[in-house]
C-alpha cells in the first residue's frame, strides 16, 4: 500500500510540475508576446501604407511585417512591433491599420529619393552628424519629401539606434539664422517700413540695445551702405538691425507667428515638434534685432518650409498634410501677393547675384536664403558646432515647390552657402529634370 501511494504522490507531483510550467509558458506568452498564430493574424489583417503613386511603402506577407522600399521615407514611415505599430505613420495611425484600412501619403517616391541623395551627399561630403529635408507642393502643402540622414531601414529595425529611427524634418528643433531674413523683410515690406531701394548705413558692427545691449557683427565683407536688396545678398546682421528698429515688437512677433514659428503645426495625428519664440515681454531692441536674424527663436525644418511657402504661395500660409484625405488644415493670408512676389524676386537676386555658384542652376529661376546658425551647448552658443540652413522655391517665377535643408555639426565647410545651398541645388535639379522644365532665363554674362 505504501509503495502504491509513493507512486500516486510522484505521479502527481510531476502533473503539477507539467500544470506549473504551462502556466509560466502561457504567462510568458502574454507578457512577450501573442502565440504566433494570433500575432500571424493580426499582422495579415493589417493595412497597407503607400505613397502619392500607389508605391507600397508598408504591408503584410506571409504574416510578417515589410518594408518594399526600403530606407526610402523609413523613418516617416516607422515600424511595426509585434502586434502593433512602435514608431511613424504605424504608431500614428495603428488604429486606422489595425482596421485593415490603408493609408495614403502625399510622398512622392522621386522628390523624395531625390531629397535622400541630395541629403546624404552633402552629409557624407561634410562630415556632418546628420540632416534633414522638406519639400512642399506650394498651393497644396502636401509634403512631397521628407528625407532624414542617416537613413533608416525599418525591415532591420532592431539594428538601428533610436537617433537613426528619428523623424527628423518633424522632430529636430534649431536656430534657424539668417534664413528668417528672408521673412522679416517680406514682414517691413508688408508693413510700409521699407522698400527694396531704401539705403542704410551698415558698419560692420553695431551696438545694438542701450545699457543692456550688446554688439552684432557681419560675418561678410559689404559696402558701408547697403540696400534692403543687398542686405539680404550680404546677409547683413547690421542691416536687419535697421530695418527692424521701428518695426513694433508685438507686431513683429505677431508676423512671425503668422508664418508659423512658436505655433503647433495642425498635422493631424502625426508627431512634430514645436519651435519656440520668446514671450513677448522679453522682446527689448536687441531681442528684436536678433530675431530679424533668427537668434533666439527655434524651428524645425517642416515649420520652415510652410514659413517660406509663404512666399512662394502669394502670401497665404497653409498647413502641410502629410496623409491624404486629413483634411486641408490651415490657412490664412499673412503678406499681401504684390509682398510675397516682390520677395520672390528679392531672393532670386540672392541666388543670382550672391550664390550662383552653390545654388543656382543655369537657365532657371530659383530664389531663396540661407543660414548658418550657431549650435547652443551646454548654455552658450558653440564655436565649433553649427547648422547649416538653406530655405527657398523654385521655379521662383511661378513656384511648384517650396524647399528647407538643415544640416547639423558638419566638420568641413558649415556655412550654409557651402552646404544647405548646394543640396537644395543638387535636389533642384534632380526635381528639375523629373518635371522636364526647359530652361526659361537667358545664361548669365560674366561681369566686365
């Protein structure tokens, strides 16, 4: 009897070790994950994410999640987890896709490989940390590319850094520098405050601000005079200090919130960033003259494509969309259409007269301005760590498509003349060539 009661006892123990283990395994499947035939399920059940074009830059086979394109728009896109969406448009959207309903972006697959190359050659050339790219259709606001470097291949997520996974045109926030010169001047011009003829005297350095000022500098060689026309082909800090003296500034503020800054971008669902500008009770002379130049107030580069669409769009701002049929979002008249295309022309002679050499392109009208903006690290501006920054549209007769380029920590040759400009060059062309544009402008004569 002992023995047939030894045996029962052991019996039992090992069913209540089997009982045990099922239990852990079952607990173990729900903490880290569905069994594979419900987790096959709902990968399967999943929508679609494509471009402009139809292009399938997300769905399912054969119960897993892939990625067709590749690195292209990887980060806009983002990932897919498990059972759910982790980053991007599958986290942003994952209800929508968990319904089994597709969803279609504005993205066109060319502007946007044209964006990527364009990027990733200027990064790698000046061994820069990383960058990103905007473009934007002018009347619309569809957001036709989207390009962040390094690139992303959302089929090996798990290889890649959280940095390298970052939506950056979306997401990275930076001084945007003497870019916004572009967009006060358009502001004075709108205002009465000064014409493009309108002669002041620009020293190389001012003072600028009273007991509590401070002294701003030109970093480019300039005439002692310059017109509203050749501050912005100079760049001069001096200058925008003169323009803006009598500019109020609430009102200047106002203008600059207009074009977007220190707003939220009304992208629905998606992820962005919001640049900041200073209350308005900071705003003395020299917090008013810094801002004419893009010191002190932040960005990121989808929020400086809408602002500069401004002018390509005859004045009128409109929110970007992202992903068809979300509804047209924003829109309001910030400069009056005579302002927006006399800036236009102003910053086609920038690229004419200045820069032809790093962002003009022969036979054809390209306006726009750049920037190269000191980094703050550790509470004070950088001497050795800069963005480059480029904003601008084209053609600048009757602009198609608005354009930002940001570059952050390049080694070799920051300015934005040097880096941005020629990006935004490199991705015109491109674009350009796609569109088969004849060239409209008869070529330059070398100066005598």
């Amino acid at each position: 009897m002992e023995v047939k009661i030894h045996n029962r006892s052991r019996v039992m123990q090992v069913l209540a070790l089997i009982m045990f283990l099922s239990l852990v395994w079952a607990y173990a499947q729900l903490e880290w994950g569905l069994p594979q035939g419900i987790k096959r399920t709902v990968v399967q059940s999943r929508g679609a994410i494509v471009a402009a074009d139809g292009s399938v830059l997300a769905r399912s086979v054969g119960g897993k999640r892939v990625y067709p394109q590749g690195t292209l728009a990887g980060q806009v896109v983002g990932m897919m987890g498990s059972t759910e969406g982790l980053e991007g448009l599958e986290a942003a959207y994952n209800r929508s896709l968990e319904a089994g309903e597709d969803v279609k972006l504005t993205l066109d697959p060319r502007t946007q490989a044209n964006a990527e190359a364009a990027l990733a050659k200027g990064v790698k050339k000046h061994q820069a940390e990383y960058g990103s790219v905007v473009v934007i259709e002018t009347r619309t606001g569809r957001v036709l590319a989207a390009a962040s470097y390094p690139a992303f291949n959302p089929n090996d997520w798990r290889t890649y850094s959280p940095d390298a996974r970052r939506n950056r045109p979306f997401l990275d926030v930076f001084e945007p520098g003497s870019t916004i010169k572009g967009l006060v001047v358009g502001a004075a011009l709108n205002e009465g405050l000064t014409t493009p003829g309108t002669v002041y005297d620009t020293p190389m350095r001012r003072y600028v601000g009273g007991r509590w000022g401070s002294t701003i500098g030109d970093a480019v060689a300039h005439p002692t005079q310059l017109t509203t026309k050749q501050i912005l082909r100079y760049s001069s800090n001096v200058g925008m200090s003169h323009i803006v003296e009598h500019f109020p500034a609430a009102d200047l503020r106002d203008y600059l919130g207009q074009f977007g800054f220190g707003q939220d971008v009304a992208i629905p669902v998606v992820s962005t960033a919001t640049g900041r500008l200073q209350p308005l009770r900071n705003w003395d002379d020299l917090v008013r003259a810094t801002n004419s130049f893009g010191q002190g107030m932040s960005s990121t580069t989808l929020q400086l494509a809408a602002a500069f669409n401004v002018l390509a769009n005859d004045g009128l701002y409109v929110s970007p969309r992202l992903v068809e049929g979300s509804g047209a979002g924003e829109r309001r008249e910030v400069l009056r259409p005579e302002t927006a295309r006399t800036m236009r022309g102003l910053l086609q002679a920038v690229i004419e007269d200045g820069i032809f050499h790093a962002a003009g392109i022969k036979g054809y009208a390209l306006g726009g301005k750049t920037g190269t903006a000191q980094v703050v690290v550790d509470g004070k501006y950088s001497n050795s760590v800069y963005d480059s920054v480029f904003a601008g549209f084209f053609p600048a007769d009757a602009p198609r498509v608005t354009v930002a380029v940001v570059v952050h920590g390049a080694k070799v040759n920051y300015h934005g003349s040097q880096l941005a400009a020629p990006i935004y060059r490199e991705l015109a062309s491109g674009t350009l060539s796609e569109w088969a544009t004849a060239p409209t402008l008869p070529e330059k004569k070398p100066e005598q």
